[in-house]
DNA sequence: TTGACACATCGAGAAAAGTTGATTTGATTT
DNA sequence: AAATCAAATCAACTTTTCTCGATGTGTCAA
C-alpha cells in the first residue's frame, strides 16, 4: 500500500534499490514476467553469486518477490513497492515552474 | 526533455541521487522554492562542506541547479529532471498483476 | 544413497561513497 | 588594501557497497 507523502528514509530506500545498473537490468529483464534465477544468470551474463547478491537486494527493498519451485527460485517484480515510488518521486516534484528567487538568510 | 524508456545508466543516475537521506531532505527543503546553502544548513542543521557535498551530487545528476548571487549561492529543483525520473520510472512499471508462471531453463 | 544441480550465503579484498576539518576562491565591507 | 564572509574544494579517514571464489543447503535423478 502505497504512502502518500515524503517518506524521506523509504525514498532513500527505493533509490538505493534502484542505483545500480546491474539491479536496473536485472528489474528490465523482469517487465515481462517471472523468471528464474538461471534465465537471469544467462541473460546478464554474470556471475551466480553477484546475481543472487542484487536480486537480495531488491527483495530486501520490496521491489521483487521470490517463489520457491523444487531447485528453481522465481523472481517477480512487486507491482506495489513500483506504484509505491511513483507515488513518493511524485511527492517531490517541484509543483511548478519557480519564478519567484530567495532573498538570504 | 525526458527520454521516454529504459535508460537503464540514467536511471541508476537519477536514483542514485536520491539514493541518501541527507539529499532527499534536502530536495523536500527546496519543494516551496529556491533556497540559499546558508537557510539549509541551518534547516538541516549539518556541516557547511557536507552540505555541498551532497549538493553537488545532485547537481551533477541534474536534480537542482545553482545561481550565484555576490556571496551567496543559491539552488532550485530541476523540474525537468523529476519529470523524467518519473518517466524512467513509470517505465519500470510491471504493465499488470502476473498470473503466467514461468517455465524454467 | 550418491552425485549433480540451483541457489543462497559467507569471507575477504577492492572500490566507491560519505564525513570532517582545513584550505581556497571569489565577492563584499570597512 | 585588509578583514570578512559564503561556499566550493581538498586531503585524510571511515564506512558502505560491490565482486569473486568457496562453501552450505535443499532438491531431484540415477
């Protein structure tokens, strides 16, 4: 369930999950559905335990949920952290075009 | 101008930016407008060079621009920049609720 | 039950990011 | 011109993040 207002350490969170290139890649591959760990490893050409390493990081963030099938594990992208973000970056906005400059101090 | 998908490197950049409390807060500080280094380091009651640091951070990724005035230096949200993360982002979405399972290797 | 497999986790090292105090730069005041 | 001020930058250090190879865990096939 999404917040509503700046909630400045779940921002912080979000972004963090998402500052990565690899975790980028890795959220990209999953817009088109659930994947296993190996189509992962296979589509991003690296290594197993760097993989598994990104892919904890985006579940710690609630970005992706895992499943658990015989030896496969299956990662999904968790629709509502998404629209959770949306809703926060939206928050920070600027509302308009600023005209008006500061005086200091 | 946003790009509109998938720009994998620019989305860690922008995230990255906001990847750390200490530049969300300051970003929430400058939501009503432009504001001299001197009002937030007060507001954010932190050091001067620290305080810059984390500027220039989000300077660098376009978030905020600066203006020079005699001493003083002051900075303002980039309205475009948060428009476009909100594309990257929006761009990230899962288009709908899962229900396919994925076969595996 | 042994071996192979898929994945998570660990430990160590490398690299990057953040903090702090000091220095520098450039503008203003006296 | 000298002192002062706002802010950027630097250098040294600490902390965090990332990577890689090795080991551990649970599952399945032979």
């Amino acid at each position: 369930m999404p917040t509503s207002t700046l909630d400045v350490p779940r921002v912080a969170e979000l972004c963090n999950a998402l500052a990565d290139e690899a975790r980028v890649e890795i959220v990209a591959r999953l817009l088109d559905g659930e994947k296993c760990v190996c189509d992962l490893t296979d589509a991003l050409e690296t290594g197993q335990s760097r993989l598994s390493y990104h892919l904890r990081v985006l579940k710690d963030a609630g970005l992706v949920t895992d499943r658990r099938d015989g030896r496969w594990s299956y990662y999904t992208l968790a629709r509502d952290a998404f629209l959770e973000a949306e809703h926060l970056l939206a928050a920070l906005r600027p509302r308009a075009v600023r005209t008006s400059k500061a005086g200091c101090c």
